[in-house]
C-alpha cells in the first residue's frame, strides 16, 4: 500500500510541476534521469513538449522518446544529439507536420545509432536525403513508418533495403514509390527479417510489386496494399501460389 500511494504521490507531484514547468526550469534540469524519464511521459500524453521545454527534460541515458502531436522543430531536434542511447522516437501527427524536415533527422541519425524503432507518419516535409541518413548510420532499425511523408521515393527504400538488416516492420503507405523501391527493399540485406510490409495507398505500384515481397520475404505475414489501383487479380493469385497456408495473419487489396 505504501509504494501505491507513493507512487501516485510522485505522480501528482510530477503533474502539478508539469504546469509550472516554466517556474522550475533549473529545478527540473537537475532532476535524476528516472523522473525526468516520468516528466517527459506526462508531457507527452499532454502534447505539450517544446523546443523551448525541451531541453530542460532530455538527459543522454534517454532510451524513448514520443513527441506525435507536439509542437518540435528541427530546431527542438537538434538538442537530441545529447541522447545517443536512444531506441524510439515517435515523431507523427493525427493531421500533417510539416515543422520537422530532413535537416531535424540527420542530426537524429548521425547522434542516435542505437534507435530501433521511427515513426515518421505524416512528416510532410521528410524526404530521401533524411530517411537515407536514417538508413545509413542507424542500422540497428527494426520497424519504421514513413506513411505519409510525400517527399519519399525509391531511394529511401532502396537505401533500407541495402543498410537495415534487423528491419522486420516497414510502413511506406500513401507515398511515391514505385516498385523499383520494393523491389531494392524486400530483395536487399533485411529479406529474411521482414514480417510486415504496409504499402496501401501508394498508387505507382503494380502486381511486381506484391510478387517480389512474396518471392524474397519468406517470413511476411502482415501485406497491406489496398488503394493500389495499378495492382490486379495476378497478386490475389500469387498469394495463393507463393504462400504457405495460414502464413498470412492480415492481407488487404482493393478490386478494381
């Protein structure tokens, strides 16, 4: 009973601080890393983390960090480059953000190399030159969504593809690649590691496609490529002929 009430002690504390933050700034800045660790999670819920705040909470041993619908800039990015034992990082918005660019996550990737998990959903003004960064010095990625980020290309993939050998999840629906950029993705170093691919929405790809993640990934067991209106009933049918059965636990298409 004492460590319940303790702990919802602390918590309140840590609410009721969040709302001065501005006050305590030098307080908090030399708070231990396991309650900044509980600020940044209550402000994050609250989506008030800033650039200006920012700062103020981050400490180098910092291993998550979720900032979906707060107010950041590169210029909040660039104070990351303390925290280089950083696994996750969630950087999406419900509607579209257009705040952070690839200048914000080259300095991610060339401070963080142990992140394993990015999300980017809806990250307007993302492009190749970022997620290549990404690619190229953080090859310990596992899962990356990158839905929604209409600067990204073939590249981008290709470049995952040919780095990210741990990577097992990869969202890249509603953006510009072609199957040139599958392809480069599912037959490079991550192959036998993929387990889930999202590429609906993406309205370049074709049947070549959704083949070559089935011939290359004997592992995949989540495909979404629904709103694909260049894809027709020869996927269907190589699901069928390429797929063991009960291997796939989610497969969605659109019929044109």
């Amino acid at each position: 009973m004492g460590e319940v009430f303790g702990s919802s002690l602390l918590d309140l504390c840590l609410c009721s601080l969040v709302k001065s933050l501005s006050r305590y700034a030098t307080d908090v800045q030399t708070l231990p890393p396991n309650l900044k660790d509980k600020l940044i999670k209550i402000m994050s819920l609250q989506g008030i983390i800033t650039d200006a705040n920012m700062s103020q909470v981050l400490h180098p041993g910092l291993q998550k960090l979720d900032l979906r619908d707060c107010d950041i800039t590169d210029n909040g990015l660039i104070m990351l480059q303390i925290c280089t034992q950083l696994r996750e990082i969630n950087l999406s918005s419900s509607d579209c953000k257009l705040s952070v660019t690839s200048e914000g996550l080259k300095v991610i990737a060339s401070s963080c190399p142990h992140l394993a998990e990015v999300c980017l959903k809806r990250c307007r003004n993302i492009s190749d030159e970022g997620i290549v960064a990404l690619a190229q010095q953080c090859r310990l990625l596992q899962i990356i969504n990158i839905s929604g980020c209409l600067g990204v290309t073939d590249a981008s993939l290709q470049a995952l593809g040919k780095n990210c050998k741990f990577l097992h999840s990869v969202d890249f629906s509603a953006t510009k690649v072609s199957d040139a950029g599958v392809i480069g993705l599912v037959n490079g170093v991550c192959s036998h590691n993929l387990k889930e691919i999202h590429m609906d929405r993406c309205v370049n790809l074709t049947d070549d496609a959704v083949e070559s993640v089935l011939i290359f990934c004997p592992h995949i067991f989540i495909l979404l490529f629904h709103g694909c209106p260049l894809i027709t009933d020869r996927s269907r049918e190589a699901l069928q002929q390429l797929v063991c059965p009960n291997q796939m636990k989610q497969v969605t298409w659109t019929v044109y």
